[in-house]
C-alpha cells in the first residue's frame, strides 16, 4: 500500500512567522507553488494558500488608483492571515486515507509530520493527480479492496 511519504513534496517550503505577504507571492511565484507552511523555530504554526494571498492583495495595486494603504498591505505578516492549526498528517498513512481527509475537511494541502512533531513535508491534491497521472501504478497499491479497508 502505497503511503503519504512516497508521494508528498519534501522538504517543504516554508517561512517564518514574520514573513510578509509581499515575500510569501514572491515566494509561491518563484517555485510555482500553491501552499507555503509558516514555521516557528522548525515548529509547524499554519498555512498560507494562494488563495490567502489574493484574498489580502489589492486589486488597486500597481493600478492609478493605488493608495499608499495599499502599498502598506504588502507589509503585512503571515501571522495576521495564516491559517492556523492546520489539518496535518503523517508520513505513513496510506494515500487514499489522505485523500479522503482532503475531500472531508475540504482543504487543499496537508502538512504531513513525523511522529515526533517535526515537518516532514506536504502532500497536496496536485501530488495525488500526479500519482493518478502516473501509468506505473495500479490502483489497488492506492485503494484497498473492500476487505482490506478494515485493516486501518
């Protein structure tokens, strides 16, 4: 059974919690990335999607109507818009598990954390298209059959 670890992106990409939503776009357009994790002396404090990001962008920016409240918005700190607590997992929970929390939490990216609380990675809906794109997987190493579904 094919497992979170196998697929998820690591290491993660992530920044501090002083970090401003100018230096979090920069970021995100720089590796060509949906979700960056907000860290706090290697400890996982939330998440910023690009979402968050275009939700605190002005649409004034760069436009004649800029303002300098604007401008001032990109000062802003990822501690003011992260989501906080997010929904983590770990490394060795099998991928349909992880798919299955996507889809019921409705979230876009799990943070996924060694047993001891470190950050391992991340695992996003991208890395699960990825793995269904891939032709070298059956689907049962994915999805247990009926009768092994139990066993989790």
């Amino acid at each position: 059974m094919l497992t979170v670890r196998a697929i998820m992106t690591k290491p993660p990409i992530d920044v501090g919690m002083d970090a401003t939503l100018l230096q979090i776009h920069e970021i995100m357009e720089q590796h060509r990335i949906r979700h960056i994790l907000i860290t706090d002396q290697g400890a996982l404090m939330g998440v910023v999607s690009s979402i968050d990001v275009a939700r605190q962008l002005s649409p004034r920016l760069g436009t004649l109507a800029e303002k300098n409240e604007d401008r001032d918005s990109l000062s802003m700190l990822a501690h003011r818009f992260m989501t906080r607590n997010p929904v983590t997992i770990t490394g060795d929970t099998p991928i349909w598990v992880a798919a299955e929390m996507l889809l019921s939490r409705k979230v876009s990216c799990l943070p996924v954390i060694s047993a001891n609380g470190l950050l391992e990675g991340i695992i996003t809906i991208t890395d699960l298209m990825r793995l269904l794109a891939r032709r070298d997987i059956i689907i049962s190493e994915v999805v247990p059959s009926d009768n092994q579904e139990g066993n989790h």
